[in-house]
C-alpha cells in the first residue's frame, strides 16, 4: 500500500500514532517520518485533511514522543549503567553520553528530527545522558515545530502550487531526507571536536570496544635515541599509552600510529613558555600531541613533589585537554599498619582538590610503592579490593568525574594478564617491564 492510501485509510490518529512512536518510543525507529508528513502535507493541500488539524496534532505527538523517549532513556539508564561492565554496556557510556549531551545537546535534539532512525534514539540518550530538561523540553518544541510543522507544510505549499505534484513525491521526499541529513554532516566534518565526540559515543557504544589500556612509563630509560625507537616501535600498539622521558618525545612520536603518547611530567603552572628553567609545559606536550601526563608519581613524590603541586598539575594538564594519570600509593609501613586506605583517601582528596568534575576525564593509578620496581606485586585480589575502594571514594567527592583506575607495580609479562583480566582494573602501569614490550605484547 503506498502512503496516499496509507493515510487516507488510518486518518489523523494513525499519523499522529505514528509520528508520536517515531518521535521517541524504540522500537519506532524505521517508521516513515518525513515523508509521512509531507505526504499528509499534500493530502490536505488536495483537500483531504485539514492543515492546521494536521499540524498542530502532529506537532504534539512529536513533542509527546521525544518527551516519553527522555523519560525512558532517564529511567533505564541507570538500571542498566548500574550493572557491573558487560559486554554491551560500560558505564564509561553513561558518562561519554552525558559529557555528549552537555555540549551538542541543544543541536542533537533539533538535527536529529530530520535524520530518520536517528530521531528516535536522541531523545532516549538525552534522558540516559541527564541532559537538563528545561534546556532539553524547549529544543524538543523547537524541533518539533521545525520538523512536525515544516514538513506538513512543504507538502501543503508544493500540493497547491505544482499541478501533479503526486508523481514527483518520491524524489522531493529522497531530495527532502538528502537536504535535512546533510547540516549534520557537515558540522560533523567541519568541526573536529565534535566529530571526535560524535565518533567517541558511537564507538564506546560498541560491544568490545573498551579495551584494557596498558600505560609504559619508561621512567629514565633508555640512553640513546636508536634504542628509543626500537622500544617504541614494539609499543606502538592501539591499547597502549607509550610514556617515553620528555627528550624523546617529539622523536617517538614521529614512530606512534597507533599507541597514544604520554609524558612522566609537566610544569604546574598554567603557561604556555617563560623563565623556568628545566620546566616543560602542558601547552608544549599538547603540540607535540600528548595526550596523558603521570602526576605525582611515588619517584616524583620522593623528589618534594606535594599535594599541593601535584593538584596544580591537574588542573592545568585538565586545562589543556589532556588526561592526566593519577598515581597513588602507600609505603610498606603504612601498608602493613592498614592505613592504606586512610592515605590513598587523603592523597585523593588533595590532589583532586582544585578539579571541577563535569566533562572532565581522569586515570587514577594505584601504584603500592612497596611493590614498584620491587618483583613483588601486590596480588589482584588485594587489587580489586583497594581500586574498589578508590572509585567509590572518588564517586563520593566527585560523581559526575570520568574516572578509570590502573593498577602499578611489578606488572610483567607473567602476571600481566591476571590483572587485566579483573574486569574492575581498567589498565596497568607498568614501569621496568615498559623497556621490554615484546614481553608484554605477546
Ligand atoms: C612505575 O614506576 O610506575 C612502575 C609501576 O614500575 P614497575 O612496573 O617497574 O614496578
């Protein structure tokens, strides 16, 4: 049955039903939309309906559909974020969505209207996203005019100027979808931010996706260039973060495809050059397109690097779109008095101190120093135990921080595999072991 008799069978309560599923409910993605309404458009025009009927009821059912496709997505999101890590969901997606809809959300909810399939899915993210919904119920109006009323109205305009109008629906309704899809993907293209976003929710999406990441921190390794760029090309691997000492780094980056890079430290304060000398800043490690900085690692911290500093220099590595990686970690009095917890609780507090959560990614490493370098891991149970502890006392500071925990310290090749396999690890720092990565790449 063609879309004529479509609607002249199930009148104005079949379109608005089916534009209210389309707007929102899930399982409505592959309804028609656009060409419904400017073939309804056209139906009035020939005097089958009446335009101002169709569109304000087709402009409510939008509105209606987008609303309970928010509601939905609020509902279940944290039902199914709440769960542990699956195969299909991690709730680093809860937290990409939401950084997602903070930024584009305003755009998402009016372009998404005119991308069939699209349309149905935005509204449920926004609501898993906790996109505020003020901002959120005047774009969904705004996109509902636009769409619901524009629509209706194209094939209202061109029913009574164009005389067999009918035969040409097909083509301006391709032409209709090719010319509404098109701004989005243009913006996608134009704006790499937002095509990096855009890439990163769809991906993280993905089942599979969220592989263990294995940081090398190569500490003060090793002498020469050459071997440098030995040990970096046997790194270059897409789940790893190369972290060579910062005379190396403009070098190993010429070699990375696919690893990311790192640097072992920045200077704290929050500018570009100057008169300091033996700093390196985080705008120069941005140009030379590092992507996590280690802070306050127990080396650093043994050197007079304070919780002070080491607060400094997240701010400004956050400051300048880079990750930074968090160390933590008792000595071995403290470890075997049991005031683990009360010093990583501490170190937390004051290093996150000057952080503002929102949009804002983090790795913390749990690095006991007693095991660093030492041959003596601490086990992964013990592990788990610990990196528990410190996400649930980050979430209890900073809820809405982005946060992944490492485990650090006498990660090699033979226990390797026993910590990434704890699905609350989300990597390793690995120090020694980083100069050998054919031994841990196997
Ligand atoms: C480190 O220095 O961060 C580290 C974990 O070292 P190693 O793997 O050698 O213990």
């Amino acid at each position: 049955m063609d879309l004529i008799s479509l609607i002249k069978t199930v009148g104005y309560a079949g379109v608005f039903l089916v534009i209210f599923i389309e707007s929102g409910v899930f399982f409505g993605f592959f309804f028609p939309g656009d060409s419904l309404l400017f073939t309804a458009g056209f139906l009035a025009s020939q005097g089958f309906m009446n335009i101002w009927v169709l569109i304000i009821g087709v402009v409510i059912s939008a509105v209606a559909g987008v609303s309970v496709g928010y509601a939905f997505g609020f509902k279940i999101g944290p039902m199914i974020f709440k769960r542990e890590d699956s195969l299909f969901f991690h709730k680093d997606n809860l937290v990409h969505t939401q950084h997602f809809y903070e930024q584009y959300g305003k755009k998402a909810i009016i372009l998404a209207r005119f991308m069939p399939g699209i349309r149905t899915f935005a509204p449920i993210l926004a609501g898993v996203g906790k996109m505020n919904y003020s901002v959120f119920f005047l774009y969904n109006v705004i996109g509902g005019l636009l769409w619901g009323a524009g629509l209706s109205l194209s094939g209202y305009y061109l029913g009574n100027t164009i005389p067999n109008i009918d035969k040409y629906i097909l083509p301006i309704i391709l032409l209709i979808i090719f010319v509404s899809v098109l701004p989005t993907f243009i913006h996608i293209f134009k704006e790499k931010s937002a095509r990096e976003k855009a890439m990163k929710l769809i991906k993280n999406m993905m089942p599979g996706k969220n592989k263990k990441i294995l940081a090398l921190n190569w500490k003060m390794n090793p002498e020469s260039l050459t071997e440098a760029l030995v040990i970096a090309k046997s790194s270059d691997h897409k789940n790893a973060i190369v972290i060579p000492p910062s005379i190396f780094i403009s070098e190993v980056a010429r070699i990375l495809k696919r690893a990311k890079l790192g640097a072992q430290d920045v200077f704290y304060k929050e500018v570009e050059k100057g008169p300091y000398t033996g700093a390196v800043s985080a705008k120069e490690l941005k140009n030379l397109d590092v992507k996590y900085v280690i802070v306050g690692h127990s080396e650093k911290r043994a050197m007079g690097e304070t919780d002070e500093l080491i607060s400094q220099k997240i701010k400004t590595v956050l400051d300048n779109d880079m990750i930074p990686i968090l160390c933590v970690g008792e000595n071995l009095i403290q470890h075997k008095n049991g005031s683990t917890k009360k010093i990583l609780e501490d170190q937390l507090k004051s290093d996150l101190v000057l952080i503002d959560d929102l949009k804002k990614q983090i790795i913390i490493a749990y690095e006991p120093i007693w095991a660093i370098g030492s041959g003596n891991p601490e086990t992964p149970e013990n592990a788990v135990e610990t990196i528990n502890y410190i996400k649930s006392s980050i979430k209890k500071e900073h809820p809405y921080l982005d946060i992944k925990v490492f485990y650090g310290g006498s990660v090699v090749s033979q226990n390797i595999a026993d910590f990434l396999k704890r699905k609350e690890i989300d990597g390793v720092l690995i120090g020694g072991a980083s100069l050998k990565p054919e031994t841990i790449f196997k």
